[in-house]
C-alpha cells in the first residue's frame, strides 16, 4: 500500500448503531476524502486486520470484493490487465485487506478507489457469507464479498491499468449468459460467477425493501 494513507476522523459506532467514518486516500494521482457509513450486519468487520487474525485460526489474511450497482440495476465488473494472474478474466473490484488499513472495510473502500476511481458511500451488507482458499504460496485466505454504494455523480470509472484492462456494466441476464454485447465474460472463479449471480438477487431483496 505504497503512497496510500487511510484516516478514520469519527469513533467506530457499537455494532447495533449504522457507523459513518471519514477516510482520506492519497495516492500517487492525487488525494480524495471518502465519507463511508456501514451497516450495522458488517459490524464485526470494523476492525484492523490484526484483530480479525488474531480471532481467526489458521487464516493468515484477508482479501475482499465490492459489488456496486448502477441505477439501472447493472453490475460493475472488471476485466484483469493481461499481465496479470488469471489474464483477461472478468471479476469485480478488490484485493487485499493491509495491516495499514484501519479497518477491513478501510481497506475495501481503499481498494474500490484505487482500482476503479469510485468512492465508497456505504457498505450494505455481505454477498455470500465469505469462504477460505489457499494461494499459489499456500496461504490460507480468507474472502469476503461486500454490496457496496458509491458516490454517482457519473459512476466515473477510473482504471488502474496495472491492474485492469476494461470495465463493464453488465445486467443479470447477462452475467448469467457470461456474454454482454459481443464480450465473453470468462470469469475468474466459479466461486466469483457464483457471487456475481447471488449478488443480484441481493440487490432486488435490498431494492424492495
């Protein structure tokens, strides 16, 4: 997390109460402050990574992903820079929660600005309920995914090209298709396609209630 600094300006709220932290990210493109509020089923991720590890046998990290919905009920997916690991598939937006990161929802609004330009307004809740795997290097990780609301004044996708290649919009027949316009959505994981699917019945509960 070079040139990366996350601040938290507000105390974190108790785990019934909806909390709003304010995190300023400065990178090597310049500084944004984020207002993010989470809800009260994402309390027990307001921790620093240490925490979390330290009541988590066996796991020796955290990585996450945001699912962000535009009003049109579409998906932001990502394509992974061809350079990369699992070139060319489609996932959504995260990476790895930092030991710097005052919480692992710091480190997802961190990881959502870095990779698309898109400011976190509020963690909603879970997509899924997390699941274990091991790395190349035979760590042991564990992943949580998150449906996230950002800022809209344009959804201003911004790409890392380092990291990704293109972006989509995509709707849920689409997903499931593994198809939008002419592009094969080849994804990373079945584990991700799974939670892409789930994702949407997530925001339809969310969208009528």
């Amino acid at each position: 997390m070079t040139g990366v600094e996350m601040v938290s300006t507000l105390p974190v709220a108790s785990a019934g109460t909806t909390t709003t932290t304010t995190t300023t990210t400065t990178t090597a493109t310049g500084t944004t402050t984020t207002t993010v509020a989470s809800d009260p089923s994402v309390a027990r991720f307001r921790v620093p990574l240490g925490a979390y590890l330290d009541k988590s046998p066996g796991v020796n990290g955290v990585c996450v992903g945001a699912f962000v919905f535009d009003d049109a009920g579409r998906l932001l997916v990502v394509q992974r820079a061809a350079h990369d690991s699992y070139p060319l598939r489609w996932e959504v937006p995260g990476g790895t929660i930092d030991a710097e990161d005052e919480s692992l929802l710091h480190g997802l609004a961190r990881e959502l600005w870095e990779e698309t330009g898109l400011r976190a307004r509020c963690v909603t809740g879970l997509v899924g309920t997390g699941y274990t795997f091991l790395t190349r290097k035979n760590v042991c990780v564990r992943k949580y995914s998150f449906a996230v609301d950002v800022d809209v004044e344009a959804y201003d996708v911004r790409l890392d090209p380092n990291e990704h290649a293109a972006f989509l919009w995509v709707t849920e027949d689409e997903a499931r298709a593994r198809k939008c316009g002419d592009i094969d959505l080849v994804y990373t994981s079945k584990a991700q396609e799974d939670l892409i699917l789930q994702s949407f019945d997530v925001e339809r509960k969310r969208a009528e209630a």
